[in-house]
C-alpha cells in the first residue's frame, strides 16, 4: 500500500510543476525603479525671454494655472529664476531677465548656463523688447534667434521651441517702437518655418495682434491684468499641442 502511495505521489509532481511554469509571468520583470523615474520627471518648461516674461511676468502664474485646471498637471517650469509675486500660487520658476538683450544673451553665451541647469524640454521665447528699443535690425534679431536655438539644441536634440511675435509697443520715450515691433514681427513666422525640424520644431505664436497698448500694459510696454490674460491664452493652445493631459512622462519632450 505504501509503495502504491508513493508512485502515486511521483507521477503527480511533473503535473504539478506544469501547472505552476504555466501561471508564471511570460516576459522580463518589469523595471519599478525605471517606472518610478519615468513617473516622476514631468515635462519641463522653460519659459525665456526679458521683462515681460519676468519682473514679475504674472501671464506665467495665469498660464501654470489654467494648464493645471484642464488638466496638464505633469509638467515643471524651469529657470534659474524663481517667483516674483503674482499673488497666487504657481510654479514661478523661470528664466526672464529684465533688461536683456536676446542678441547680447546670445553674443555673451549666455543660455548654456541657463541650460545646464534646468534641462527643459520645451523653451517658450519671448525676447526682443530690448532689441527693438535699441534699435538693432530684424536680421540681426532673427540671426540671435538662431544661435539661442542652436543652443537649445545642443542641450536637448528634441528640444521644442514656442517664439512670440512680440508685444506691441508705444512707450511715450519711444515712437518709432511701435513700426520697429511690426518689421519684427512679419518676419518670425518665416525664420521659424525655415528654423523648424521634425524633430525640434520651431512654432511661431502671435502675441502681437489683438493685444492694446492703451488697456492691455501699463506703460505702453509692460502687460497689466488684462495683458497677462490674453499672453496665457495665445501661448496655451500652442502649448498643448506638445503636451497630453495627465502625462506621467517627459514623452512631448523627452531631453536625451
């Protein structure tokens, strides 16, 4: 009797493992610590330019919002630049410089810093203001425009890129402003095409009509409340387009 048990019990054991082989898992052993990485390293943006995206540039504070309220949570504004007030909570990070030129920010080098220690992956550009004021021609405006996006690539070869036509302007100190932002302006969108690749595109935004110096600034240069909202509202939809609601991945922009 014992022995019959006992053959009874040998013949069952290669059955017995068939069975649990075929409840096994096919494939490699997910990766947790990849997708605990991957799960926490939104898209990162930067948002660049002089004083009207900084000093305080309150349009970012309305733009962080209205993407966290339509549900593009998964994202970082990035900049070595933190929060100048505003008055409600945002991610204030930025790299706004008030003052600067966009050719002497290229001429001087000075992005790759900014870079370095950020990483972004999407740079949203209004820069010029300065350069206008200054005078300097269009090409070589447009010609800086380059070499910072020349830059941006070499930090990051998929780097997306969102440039205004820049505000209008008609400070009372100077008049030939407002003529100097249209001749810019008309030729952005066809540097941007020529500039643009598939896989760093380059997308001009129009900032420029539809915005009033007499009630949207408040010194025919700098937006007021209603500015603000009208520069979040250009630069959203554009925006969007790069990202996925609820991303839990840098996947618009991924910085290689």
């Amino acid at each position: 009797m014992r022995r019959t048990r006992l053959l009874r019990t040998l013949l069952a054991i290669p059955a017995l493992t068939l069975a649990l082989t075929a409840m096994r898992p096919v494939g490699p052993a997910p990766d947790t610590a990849a997708a605990t990485d991957t799960a926490a390293a939104p898209v990162r943006i930067m948002p660049l330019g002089d004083s009207i995206t900084g000093s305080p540039g309150c349009w970012r504070a309305v733009l962080w919002n209205k993407l966290q309220s339509t549900g593009y949570t998964s994202v970082d504004f990035v900049g070595t630049l933190g929060p100048q007030g505003c008055g409600v909570p945002y991610d204030g990070d930025n790299e706004g410089h008030g003052g600067f030129l966009a050719t002497a920010v290229a001429q001087q080098n000075q992005l790759p810093g900014w870079l370095s220690a950020t990483h972004p992956d999407i740079v949203v550009m209004h820069f010029g203001t300065n350069d206008v004021w200054s005078n300097i021609a269009p090409d070589r405006i447009l010609a800086a425009y380059s070499t910072l996006v020349d830059q941006m690539r070499q930090s990051n070869p998929n780097m997306k890129v969102l440039v205004a036509q820049i505000l209008p302007m008609n400070p009372g100190s100077c008049p030939e402003c407002a003529a100097r932002v249209t001749a810019l302006n008309a030729q952005i969108p066809g540097w941007a095409a020529a500039k643009s690749t598939s896989r760093s595109p380059v997308i001009a935004v129009d900032q420029w009509s539809g915005f009033s110096t007499a009630t949207d600034t408040y010194d025919g240069v700098h937006p007021n409340a209603s500015g603000d909202d009208k520069i979040a509202a250009r630069w959203y939809p554009a925006l969007t387009k790069l990202l996925t609601p609820g991303l839990t991945d840098r996947a618009a922009g991924a910085h290689t």
